[in-house]
C-alpha cells in the first residue's frame, strides 16, 4: 500500500506539519524505521530520537513543535499508530468457524449465533456461549460457565465451573481461570483442604495474557472488572477483586481477600499480600512489596512498599552505604590513634 502523508494525516485525523506530498510505503519502530516509513513517538523521554531515524516521518504527541522531518501531531500517537498498523497491515489470521468435528460438546449446552469451536475442546454441561465468540483448539469450559458475545478463547485455556465471563473478553494460551484458591488449615501438623465453592466472574472487555491464573473465591466471588487488563504469568489469588480499567504486568501476584480499585497499575512483579485495599488509580511500582492498603492516587514502590518519594530516599542513603561504612572504619582508626595517644599521655603524667 501507497499513501501520501497528507492521506495518513487525515486518516487519523492530525496536524500534519512538513510535506504532505511524501510517499509512505511501510510502518516500523522508529529505532528500525526506513526511508519511507511511517514511525511514531509518543513518550517525551525519547524525542531525540526524531533526529536520528530514517523513517519519512513521525506521528508524534502535541509536545513536539519544530522537527527538521515531517510530523503528523496527534492526542494519542500511540493510538493513532494503531489505526495506522491496520491499515498497511491488516490482520489476516482467520478464527475457527464452526464447530469442529472432534470436538466434544455436551448436548445441553447453549452455544449462540455463528460461534466457533476448535479441534479436540471440551465444552461440558450447562455451559452457555454467547454469539461470534470463538474457542480455539485444545480448550476445556467447566460445567454451567457462561462465555459472553465476540470474546476470543486461544489454545489450551482451561475454563472450570461456575466461571461467569462477559462480552469482548480476551483469553490467552494458558492462562487457568476457576482453579481452586489456596486453601487450607493445619490440624494436628497436617494440611486439610478448605473446599473452595465461590466462583469467577470476568467482566466485559477484559483481557487475561497467556498463563495467567485466575482463582475461584472459597465463597461468593473472585471480580476482574470491566476493561482491565492482565499481561502474562499473573496469579490472582481467591477472593481478589480487581476494579475497572486496572493494569496488572507480567508476574505479578495479589494474595487473597484484596481489594483493587479502578484504575490502578500494579507493574511488573509487584506483590500485594492479603486482606489489604489499592484505592482507585493506585500506581504500585515494578518489584514493590504491598504489605499495607494503600491510598487512592498514591505511588508506591520498593519493599515494604512505600510512598514513592519516600523510598527514593531511602534507596539513595542505601546507595552510599558503601562510602559511608569506609567513613566509619576512618573514625575508628583515628579514634583507636587517639586513645593510644591520650593512654600515651596519662603514662607519662604518672
């Protein structure tokens, strides 16, 4: 595909500055970006590398007012690339239609309109599937679960009973939603399994990444809210209930009983231990211990987790432990020097 700049611009509906009358022909990173390629910028930290790129031009942020290359400017550039990836280079993997002859359907299920199933899945009683959804290959959907309209179920996604999944949902290769929570209770020095009888409930338009483990609640209900995401090797234990339009990254783990708001980012291998709250659009930082609720609005990081400013301060004095223990071990000698001088000095009073 051939588009001029000026076609891209108002495509996506920006601000072209420079000439409209280049030839885009192909779309990269701007690191990777060739000569006529469309690349975008969105994040300010990186806008030095508008000087240096290849590409014909950027979609780039409001921020950016003088570039020496043409610039289409956006609200959203990361968005905007997106309209502009589909359009040089549309999706063409195409779902499973139909329902496959191996695959093993209980007769009292309820599956909607124009619903595809793949080769060798399990759909077991009382199981509803809403219209257009599509479950591939290799997938088990547990006994009386519901599956919403439009949702994508990829290989090898195990589903169990009683697990309530809404519309547009999401599901990658792997990931266990209605697996039993951890539970148990020592009598006498021996483990005894508390039963788990809750359930799962997904809500609409959330995706879950690729092995991503989702637990039923040991009563009621464990919540993932509507438009949250959950990038891969998550686990989310028992009873959790996570807000709306939450962000939880790679190999994170939020223990039992919490409580997540809306809005919150919980980044990459952040733990949250039990029966604790995040207040609504909460950033808890990469690595961060959360052994305390924490505040509506707040950043927290390190661990135990603290207000983020906080433990700035604390990581710095540790990064000058190392000097600070070679000023320590100076004292001590020119401490040891003077009292051999000072018992110098008594001896010969005497």
């Amino acid at each position: 595909m051939k588009l001029t700049l000026k076609e891209v611009s108002e495509f996506i509906k920006g601000e072209l500055i420079g000439d409209g009358d280049i030839v885009i022909t192909g779309i990269s990173g701007i690191k990777e970006a060739k000569k006529g390629d469309i690349t975008f910028l969105a994040n300010p930290k990186y806008f030095h590398l508008m000087e240096t790129t290849k590409a014909s031009a950027v979609i780039t942020s409001y921020d950016v007012v003088n570039s020496h290359k043409p610039i289409v400017r956006v609200e959203n550039p990361s968005l905007a690339f997106t309209k502009i990836v589909n359009l040089f280079a549309p999706n063409e993997v195409k779902h499973p239609s139909g329902i496959h002859p191996t695959a093993i359907i209980s007769q009292d299920c309820e599956l909607g309109k124009n619903v595809g199933v793949g080769p060798y899945t399990i759909i077991e009683g009382k199981v509803k599937v809403g219209d257009r959804t599509v479950i591939y290959g290799g997938c088990y959907i547990g006994y009386s679960s519901e599956i919403g309209n439009d949702c994508l179920i990829y290989p090898r996604v195990v589903i169990r009973e009683r697990v309530y999944i809404g519309s547009r949902v999401i599901i990658h290769s792997g990931a266990v939603l209605g697996s039993d929570g951890f539970g148990f209770a020592t009598v006498r020095g021996v483990q005894k399994k508390i039963p788990q009888i809750g359930v799962v409930v997904i809500e609409d338009d959330v995706e879950i990444g690729a092995n991503v483990t989702v637990d039923r609640a040991r009563f009621d209900k464990t919540v993932i809210g509507r438009g949250t995401k959950i990038d891969n090797l998550v686990q989310i234990a028992h009873n959790v209930e996570i807000g709306e339009n939450s962000i939880v990254v790679a190999q994170s783990g939020i223990s039992g009983s919490t409580i997540i708001g809306k809005g919150v980012i919980l980044a990459g291998q952040s733990g949250v231990v039990g029966h604790i709250s995040i207040g609504d659009n909460a950033v808890v930082a990469a690595q961060a211990g959360v052994t305390k609720s924490v505040p509506s609005g707040e950043t927290v990081s390190g661990y135990p987790a603290k207000p983020h400013q906080i433990a700035k301060r604390i990581n710095a004095c540790v990064q000058r432990l190392p000097n600070l223990y070679k000023c320590v071990k100076e004292m001590q000698r020119k401490i040891k020097e003077l009292e051999e001088e000072l018992k110098t000095l008594r001896s010969r009073a005497i």
